[in-house]
C-alpha cells in the first residue's frame, strides 16, 4: 500500500512576510494527510508557520533541453538589473 | 465523604497517573520506531512518542517535587516496579498492527483531551502550566489518530476488519478511564482535578462522533472486567515493558551518558 502513495511537494513558510519555499518532498495517500506527513517531516524544529502541499503530478516543470531558448536571452540585457541608478543618499538599505 | 488521603499524597498519586500514563504510551510508541507503515508515518508516531514522554517528565518531576523525599522524574520512572505504576491497563497493550496501535491511542486520546481541558481550571498552578502545554500537543494526536481511525475505517475490505478487531480487543479496557476512585473525590473537592466521571459524556459522544465517521461499531460495554491500572493492578504486559525500559538503569544505577 505505502507504494502506492503519491508523492507530494511540500512548501513551508517560516514566517510571516516571507513567501512559501519548496523543501522537499514526502509521501501521502491524500492532501490531509500531505499536510500532516510535512508538519512531522518538515516542522520539527520549528522551520515554519504554514505549509502548502501539491502533488508532484501537479507540477509542470520546464524542459532542461528549453534551457538556451528560456533563459540564455536574459543574460545579455544587463539593463534590466536597477544598477545604473543613482540613488539619493536619503534612500537607504536598496 | 471523609476520606484518608491528604490532598497533598492525592496530588502525588494523580500526578505519578498521569506521568505513567504519558510514559508507557510514548514508551509503547517508541517501540513503532524504525517499524513504521511508512518513513513519514515513523516520523509522526515517534514524534508523539517524545511528546508524551516530555509530558511524563513535567509530570513526574512534579509528583517527586510534590512527595518531598527527593525523588526525580528518572527515579520514579526507573525504579518502581509494576504494582507501584499508575498507568490505565488501556496504555501498556502491546503495539499489535497499526490498527491496534492506532485504537489504542484514539481511545487514549479521547480521555487525554478531555481531562487536560478540564485541569486547565485547577487551583493548583503546576498542574495549570502543565495542562497548558501538554493540551496543545494533545489536540494533534487526537487529530492524528482520529484521521487513522477513520482512514482505515472507511479504507478497504481489510483495513476496515482489522480495526473493528482491534476496537473490541481494546474497548474492553476502557471502563477504567472514567471510573471514579477515592482519590478523584480528594482531588475534585480540593479543586486539583475532576471526577473522571465528569468527562466520560463529552469523551463518548467524541468517539462516537469518529466510530460513524469511520463505519466502525461500537462494541457492547465489557462490564465484568475490572482490572485497575490505577491501583496498580495491571496486565502481564507492563512486566515486559517495564523490564526493557528499565534495564540500563536497573543494571547501572544512575548512570547517564
């Protein structure tokens, strides 16, 4: 039976103002229980105050071999990054 | 009613009941370690193993605290012998399937909660604060067990067999929980606590509550079973389990590591 479970991606936040992040994955026969199996898995030390699960199935992941047409174009427009702003010295912490 | 107990030994003798109760339940699910139906269900149970064993140190340090001779929560968990545990008959049944196991908890549950939400009113501070923190855990294991109740209930042809095996094999035990003794009359009249009678009405509308849920039949009341944990008067199975966990100490007193 328990190789029948689907797995589930578990994403924790580990406070407030922060958003979720992945952390691993896990097992589960359904949401319910994903979300009791990461609250044991995953919170033991205290790692968060919410949890969200999907089913991996879920998940639509990009293509590896997308990677050059995907990504590459962004790294040669630099101007995209706010670097070339002069900041006035009132604004701190940018 | 006139009774012999002071409230102070009553205070003793209700905290050792409810450290034992604590201790054996984690010790017995301590047992599920590295045995789990799944790594993720491993994890869980042994986390609700530790859960209550630190709820038997709080409660045992007080029962010491309470006694006054300088006993601490290891010495009374390692060196009394069987007659002298206070735990519920319920608590020391061995692990069985997980069926077994997770009836066993649910019906320990049920109680648990109940009892814990009641000492939140005592007029004893320590056993507030104790209440206080314990409840919160409490609220998931009840959570936890009640979902495998139902779970496995309302599961298969098989899942569903096993548990209502395992629910008359327990169910036996249960009388004991919410009996009232002499000494819950001392504690309920100095404030310390409830008659355990006082919660048997919320606790089985709880179970019953999850038995539908779960497609399982509540069995018949076993009435002429009259062991009694609490007096000490326990099943063959604490033996066995106490001579495992107190075998490092009862060969090298006092040793830690």
């Amino acid at each position: 039976m328990k190789n029948n479970w689907p797995i589930w991606e578990v994403f924790i936040r580990s406070k407030n103002g922060l958003s979720h992040k992945h952390v691993g994955s896990l097992h589960a026969a359904d949401a319910e229980m994903a979300i009791e199996n990461a609250r044991d898995v995953y919170t033991r030390r205290s790692e968060g105050i919410s949890i969200w699960v999907v089913e991996s199935k879920n998940i639509t992941a990009s293509s590896p071999a997308d990677a050059a047409a995907l990504f590459e174009p962004a790294a040669d427009k630099i101007y995209r990054h706010p670097t070339f702003y002069i900041l006035p010295d009132e604004v701190k912490h940018m | 009613m006139q009774s012999s107990l002071s409230p102070n030994h009553a205070l003793f003798e209700f905290a050792l009941f409810m450290g034992d109760n604590g201790l054996i339940c984690g010790h017995r699910l301590s047992e599920w370690t590295g045995h789990g139906p799944a790594l993720e269900q491993d994890i869980a149970i042994t986390n609700i193993s530790l859960d209550l064993i630190g709820q038997a140190t709080s409660w045992l340090n007080l029962a010491g605290e309470v006694e006054g001779k300088g006993r601490s929560a290891d010495d009374l968990a390692y060196f009394r012998s069987d007659r002298q545990y206070r735990n519920f008959l319920l608590t020391e049944q061995p692990n069985g399937d997980w069926a077994m196991t997770i009836v066993r908890q649910f019906l320990f549950d049920c109680f648990h909660f109940e009892m814990l939400q009641a000492l939140l009113n005592s007029q004893d501070e320590r056993v507030v604060a104790i209440a206080a923190k314990s409840i919160k855990e409490v609220v998931y294991h009840l959570r936890y067990n009640s979902e495998w109740m139902i779970r496995l209930g309302d599961g298969t042809v098989e899942s569903h067999r096993r548990m209502q095996r395992a629910l008359k094999e327990q169910w036996r035990f249960l009388g004991e929980l919410y009996e009232d003794q002499e000494l819950d009359q001392v504690l309920a009249e100095s404030g310390i606590s409830v008659l355990p009678s006082s919660l048997k009405q919320a606790a089985f509308s709880r179970m019953r509550g999850v038995l539908k849920e779960a497609t399982l039949k509540e069995p018949a009341a076993v009435t002429d079973f009259k062991g009694s944990g609490r007096k000490g008067i326990h099943s063959e199975h604490l033996g066995h389990l106490l001579a495992v966990m107190q075998s490092v100490q009862r060969a090298y007193p006092g040793q830690e590591w």
